[in-house]
C-alpha cells in the first residue's frame, strides 16, 4: 500500500493563548498510486493530550500528489511531545 509519511514539528511562537501552532509535513511517496484527491485529517498525540483530527487544507490542486512535499501549520490545544495520526 502507498505510504505517507507526516513530520511534526512545535512551533515556538504562540498565536493564541489556549493553542499551539504545530507545523505539519506530508511527504507523499513516488510509486504508482501514492497521491490522494481525498480530505487529508491528522490527529496530534503527545505525552500530555491527543488533539481533535484536524483537516489539513489543500493550499493547491495538487497536495498530495505522488513525489510532493506539503506543508501545513496547524493550531491545536499543547498535547507534549508528539507523534501524529494520519487519516485519509
């Protein structure tokens, strides 16, 4: 099955008080069928919390096509050190 692997990264900078900006990057593989036109959610699990499945946006027609790298910020409540669940 095509794969897609998501690095999260913490921003250091707070925008709002309850939340924080987590920097989300999508790297889509090259082989045949790795791309997707569906909605693209994550859900952010860390040592203190899990975030809600957030939809990430496509800012362009081809997020998520093979051999792309997509990037995102997304503002969810502090959840600690992170991993993330990608949905499709």
């Amino acid at each position: 099955m095509p794969r897609q692997i998501a690095t999260i990264t913490k921003n250091v900078t707070k925008y709002f008080s309850d939340t924080t900006p987590y920097k989300i990057k999508v790297t889509t593989g090259m082989v045949r069928g790795a791309g997707t036109d569906a909605n693209v959610s994550v859900t952010l699990i860390g040592t203190k919390d899990q975030s809600k499945k957030t939809l990430l946006p496509k800012k362009t027609k081809n997020a998520f096509e093979r051999g792309c790298c997509d990037e995102f910020i997304v503002y969810v409540t502090e959840i600690g050190n992170n991993n993330a669940d990608v949905h499709k």
